[in-house]
C-alpha cells in the first residue's frame, strides 16, 4: 500500500481527498499546518507529498523546495496544489493541480507520479 501525505489547511478539502485517496487503496495522513507537517520527519517518509501553496503558517512552495533540499525526502514525487492564478509559473513540484480539481483528475496525476 502506497503513502501519502496531505498538506492542506481547508478541512472539506482534505477529508474529501482523503476518504477518494482511502478508497483507491492509499494510506493516507493529513496535515493541517506546516508546523504539524514538520513533526513528521521521525515518521515513515511516503511516497507522495500533496501540498497545497496557501497555509497558515507559510506557504506549500517553501515546504517542497524544503523536502527536495532534503537527503531523506528530494527523491519523493511533490504535487502543489493552489487557485492561485500564477500557479503554473512555481517551479520545484513534480506537478500543478489548479483548484478547483476534478477528482479523477487527482487520482490520474496521483497514479502518474507514484
């Protein structure tokens, strides 16, 4: 069973990916912040990173130019997801997906990268 680990602040959007995610037989941890989202380096290092840009406590592009900076994490598939209009311009991710995705396009990017 492949792992994944979710970035995303909005509630609605993370528990629905989640249980889409669960469904296709994933494992599935979520994460509400950047600074819950560091805690998990003493954790099994998975096997996608799902980010989304707009946090809180910082913002998702920071935290993948971190993972691909990182011994233990720079090899792991980072898929960045934002509304923000200059989404197609940051760079660092292995993949975009603008908001608001169709769910079937999150799977498809989801199984091209893992």
């Amino acid at each position: 069973m492949k792992n994944i680990y979710i970035l995303e602040d909005d509630y609605n959007i993370r528990d629905l990916i989640q249980m889409v995610l669960e469904t296709q037989d994933f494992k599935v941890k979520t994460y509400s912040n950047i600074s819950d989202f560091q805690r998990m380096k003493n954790e099994v290092v998975p096997d996608l990173f799902l980010l989304d840009f707009m946090l809180p406590d910082g913002n998702g592009l920071d935290v993948c130019k971190n993972l691909k900076n990182s011994e233990e994490t720079k090899d792991v598939p980072v898929i960045l997801m934002s509304a923000h209009p200059n989404l197609n311009k940051m760079k660092g991710a292995d993949a975009l997906l603008p908001k608001p995705f169709d769910v079937d396009e999150l799977i498809q990017l989801i199984s091209n990268h893992i």
